[in-house]
C-alpha cells in the first residue's frame, strides 16, 4: 500500500470522525469506545469494557514506569485506565482532533496528564523512535487500516525487545462476501476489515511470539445491543445537536452491526505477542 493511500484513508476517516460524530460516539458508548466481555445475561456495559481491558492489561506485563504506545485511542479511555490502574506512562495517538481534544480534557480532569500524552498521528507511521516503548496497544481499531501489516511493522519497530503487543479487533466473517461484504464494509466505512483467519495468517509469519489468543465472537451481541440501546435514549437528544442525518445514520450503523452479531458473523479477537 503506497503513502498516498494510506493518507488518502486517512483523510476519509478525519472527514468522517473528525465531526460532531465524536461526542455522539463518546455518549452511546458511555466514553469508552471498546467493546466488552460479559460475564452473565443482563450486566451493564461498563463493567463487561473494563473487565476487557483487564484483561488485556494483564497480558501486557505492565509495571509503573513502562511506556505504553497506544494506537487510535479514541478519547483516550484505555490510556487513563492504564495509567490510573498500573502507574505506565501512555502516549496515545489518534488521527481524529475532537476526540483527541476531549482526552485532554479528561485527563486534565482526572489530573493524569503527567502520564498521559495524546498526540496527533496514523499508526501506519508513527512519529517514535525505534525500541523506544515496552508496550504497543492497540483496541479495535485496526479495522480501519488499509495496510496491517505496515502497522504492525511499526508496532514492531517501536517496541524493545522482549516487549508486548496488545491488540483487539472488530471481525467480518470469510463467509460475507461480494456485494453483501461490500455493503456493510462501506457503511462503517472500513472496507479493510478481516476475519480472524486472516489475522491468524498474519501473525503465523510476523517475527512474534503468541502469548495469548482469544476469539470472543459471543460478546459482539451483548456490546452492540447496549450501544444501541444508549442510542435510543438520546435519539431525541442529539439532532439539534450534530443533525438528524448524522443521528440516524449512526442508527443504521449500530443496527447493521447487531444484526450481523445476531448472525454470527461480527466477531471480535485479542491477541498478546512478543517482540
């Protein structure tokens, strides 16, 4: 993938979330934009994302002091948990001004900003030095790459030897394909997006060690029926806000997506790697 694709990308996503979309997403998804695992029928979405990003946290070795890179960190949810929960210093990079504005805000609020750094750049090109982090973080996000293994090659490239790789991402099943994969790829506007086998293949010929594999496919339904539920109740809220066009298209979005996790076919993975 050349670098007038990717910026190319790039554009198209700012121009997308770079928007009054922010503060809508920030809201539905109660400010952590990540999905969450689910312990039993009926728990809140809150606890099933934080319980998610234990998790992770776990398999990364974290200890205070550690330098963490996050990739696409949305408003900056999982770098203030990380660096509240484990004491690390987080820079955390986004490509999308508003939603990196209101990390600041955050953390200034929560009083975290000498360990939180939020800066602007595409994890296709990180602005870091080489083996200058212990951890690289990235939370479903990488489906809006258009080159994955040029991100994970950076990822690589930053992180010391002996260090970790922390990453979750949103699935398409192989079996949507043609026009119906075209469909739902172009309407969340992340035509990129793999199946897990796909990643698997990946990864098998990376220079990486897997510490830790999950496919957690069962816990897109639950994620998504929260959301949209979060959504029905601002419905109202939001259109003098950001606009009624803006409001239902997330609508159908958020549908679409439930209806794919209700078939089966929107998964989710994590793996912990190596350097």
């Amino acid at each position: 993938m050349s670098d007038q694709e990717i910026q190319a990308a790039a554009a198209h996503y700012r121009a997308t979330y770079d928007t009054a979309l922010a503060e809508l997403q920030s809201r539905v998804w109660g400010g952590n934009l990540h999905l969450g695992l689910f312990e039993r029928p009926g728990e809140a979405l809150l606890p099933a994302q934080m319980r998610a990003k234990r998790h992770m946290a776990a398999a990364a070795d974290l200890e205070p002091g550690k330098m963490v890179i996050e990739a696409a960190c949305g408003v900056g949810g999982t770098a203030r948990f990380l660096a509240k929960e484990h004491g690390v210093r987080v820079r955390a990079t986004n490509i999308a001004e508003m939603q990196l504005s209101e990390a600041q805000l955050l953390a200034d609020k929560e009083g975290l900003s000498h360990l939180v750094e939020f800066r602007f750049a595409d994890y296709h090109h990180l602005p870091f030095p080489d083996a200058s982090c212990d951890v690289w973080w990235c939370q479903e996000a990488l489906l809006y790459s258009v080159d994955k293994r040029r991100v994970l090659e950076e990822a690589m490239r930053v992180v010391r030897p002996g260090g970790r790789l922390i990453m979750s991402d949103l699935l398409l099943d192989g079996s949507v394909t043609g026009p119906a994969r075209e469909e739902f790829t172009a309407k969340l506007k992340a035509p990129n997006m793999w199946s897990i086998e796909r990643w698997d293949s990946l990864l098998g010929v990376l220079p990486l060690e897997l510490i830790e594999r999950q496919d957690w496919a069962v816990h897109t339904r639950p994620t998504f029926e929260h959301v949209l539920a979060n959504l029905e109740a601002a419905r109202t809220e939001f259109p003098p806000r950001v606009g009624p066009e803006m409001v239902e298209g997330t609508y159908e979005r958020l549908s679409i997506q439930l209806e794919m996790a209700r078939a089966g076919k929107l998964g989710w993975c994590f793996y912990a790697l190596r350097r």
